[in-house]
C-alpha cells in the first residue's frame, strides 16, 4: 500500500466518478457537487484543475498503485490572506482507514510548504466527521476552535471545526 499525489489525468474520470459518487462522501463535503457524479462531473472537474492558475490552486489525485482512492488540494486566500491556504481532500470508502487520508495531507503540506510562499494551511472538517478530525491532528494540525453553527449541511445546521498547520 502506498499513497501518492500526482496531477489529475483524463483517464481518471471513471475511478473520480466511482468514488464521488457516494452520499456517505458528499454528505462531508460542501455543497455544488451533483448527486449522482457522472463521468461528464468528473472530466469537468479535471479540465478545471489542469487549467487553475498554479501559484494558487494545488489539486491532485490520491492514489495508491495508480488506483484513484481520492482527492486533494489546497486553495490559496486572496487579500490579506494571500500566504494563508485552504486545504480539501477526500477518501474513496473502500479505502477509509488504511491511513491514506493522514499520508496525503502530509505529503501535500510539506510540497505547499516547500514550493509556495504560503505560510498557513487550514481545513474545516464537520465537527461529527471524526475520521477527518483525526486525519488532521495525525498529520500535524492544531485544533484552533470549534465554529458553532457554522453551515447548512442537507437541512440541518452543522458545527465545523477549525484546523491549522503553519510553516515553522
């Protein structure tokens, strides 16, 4: 088992597809991604990624053997929060609790870090969603505070958590 970030290919749109179309993985990520996830979803949202601008979007495919298990990226702020970045990543199911989510985050922490000028990453997981919770604090991320009724999430209010990694 290893994980590896590498860019995201055309030829990923099925194994992009299978895993986002999940509602146990949608009900953890914000809202704007369609229920069910095609194949035309998932070529859209690779062409969108090759085509960021690369000083502030850092997206990759999770992978394991080249298998697709996920996705990640880390979106850099705009105004004074220019060097402060916003991290996202999910886990295809079957691969949920094999430590891929810890060893990507790690992975794109320490590229951010040593490629960017950024200097803060930070992520809001949903306060319920425990598996990412610890995902963060196994790679390094200090719980800065809980942000009480901070989202509309499927109808109901949720409380989200906020995590911080900063460059030393």
């Amino acid at each position: 088992m290893k994980t590896t970030l590498r860019k995201w290919a055309e030829e990923d749109a099925n194994q992009l597809a299978a895993a986002l179309n999940n509602k146990k993985i949608l009900d953890n990520l914000r809202d704007g991604l369609p229920f069910p996830y095609t194949v035309e979803d998932a070529k859209e949202y690779i062409k969108a990624m090759q085509d960021s601008e690369v000083d502030n979007t850092f997206a990759y495919a999770i992978t394991d053997e080249d298998r697709v298990i996920g996705s990640i990226g880390v979106f850099r702020k705009d105004n004074i929060h220019f060097r402060t970045a916003e991290l996202g990543y999910y886990i295809a199911e079957p691969d949920w609790g094999q430590g891929h989510g810890t060893r990507a985050v790690k992975q794109i922490c320490e590229l951010v870090f040593e490629t960017t000028d950024i200097i803060r990453i930070f992520a809001e997981p949903f306060a319920r969603n425990l598996g990412s919770c610890r995902i963060l604090e196994k790679a390094g991320f200090q719980l800065e505070g809980l942000l009480r009724k901070n989202a509309i999430k499927n109808g109901q209010t949720e409380d989200m958590k906020l995590y911080a990694l900063v460059r030393e």
